[in-house]
C-alpha cells in the first residue's frame, strides 16, 4: 500500500498548494486524493477519515461548480471573511459533528471491543469535525477555512504516524505548513478587496 500512499499524498499535496494559490486545480486533484484515501483510511480503521474522504468527494465537486460560476463583476467567486454568525456556526457545527460521528463510530463499531477500548474513534471523529466544516468553507471561499484547515492537520500528523502512515504523515505536515502560507495569502486578498 506504501506506493498508493505515496501517490495520494502528491495529489493532496498539489490539491493544496492549487487552494492555496486561488487556482481551480485544486478540485481535480483533491478528487484524485480522496478517491484514493477512501480505501486507505478503510484498510487503517479509520471509518470517520474514509466517511470524510467521501464527503471530500462530493465537496470538490460542489467546490469545482461554486469556483467556476460566474460570482461578482470580475466573474468568479471571491474570497470573503465569515459574518460572527457564520463563525459561530462553524464553531457549533464541530461540536455536533465531533459527537455525532463519535457515537455514530461506537455504535457501528460496537462489536470491536479493541476498536472501542483504543482512542482512534476520539481522535477520528476529532480531526474529521474540523475537516467537513474546512472543507464546505472552502468550496465557498471562506477566509476561516484554513483556520480549520490547521487545527485538523495537526491533528492529523500523529494519528496517521500511529497507524503506520508515514506518507499520509508527512503530506499532513505539508498540507500544514501550506495552510498557514493559505491563510496569510488568503487573508492578504481580503484585506485588499
């Protein structure tokens, strides 16, 4: 599995630095990405990962549509800041998510004992309630969403090294320096809009 690893980890790669730079590229190698990470995070046990990666899915595609649309007077959609209501949202939609899919992992995982004695389905359903709510601000170009970009990438780094996924590691360590130069880059354009 090493090289499917390897590949998927250069197309999130390259899905990033694209969302980073502003560039609709992201969409097609992000859909490459989570195809692939669907069935790794499956053959690790981490159920939620595999159920993000397929909300990822559809969320690039919604992303691709929201991008490419004609928005504003220069015709795309521009990158805008969350209203305090959208951040309480956000914020508020963690929470939910975190405990639905916590229980949702216990339940359908109930006859794992091993599965429910360990910390993967804390820390599954942890770092997948920030990535869906990253991920649905991207697709409509939230300067917030990098905010919630980082917080699941450090997450991330040690859960996936724990399982044995040097690679997806390592990509996570670079989507995590990539969303902090997003977020400065993105915060940049807002500022100058």
């Amino acid at each position: 599995m090493n090289w499917i690893e390897a590949i998927a980890a250069l197309l999130g790669i390259l899905s990033v630095w694209y969302a980073r730079k502003e560039n609709i590229l992201v969409f097609p190698f992000g859909i490459a990405n989570v195809v692939i990470y669907i069935y790794i995070c499956f053959a690790a046990r981490l159920y939620a990962n595999a159920g993000i990666n397929a909300v990822y899915l559809i969320s690039n595609i919604f992303g691709w549509y929201m991008w490419s649309r004609t928005g504003d007077d220069n015709g795309t959609l521009q990158i805008s800041r969350n209203s305090p209501l959208q951040n309480t949202l956000s914020w508020v939609a963690v929470a939910l998510i975190y405990l639905s899919v916590f229980f949702l992992l216990r339940r359908v995982n109930s006859n794992d004992n091993a599965y429910l004695q360990s910390w993967l389905p804390w820390i599954d359903a942890f770092n997948t309630s920030f990535f869906l709510v990253a991920t649905l601000l991207m697709a409509i170009k939230k300067l917030e969403n990098w905010q919630f970009w980082i917080i699941g990438n450090i997450i991330s780094i040690p859960i996936y090294a724990s399982q044995g996924l040097y690679f997806t590691s390592i990509q996570y360590s670079v989507f995590l320096m990539l969303a902090i130069l997003g977020w400065k880059e993105w915060k940049a354009k807002v500022n100058n809009l």
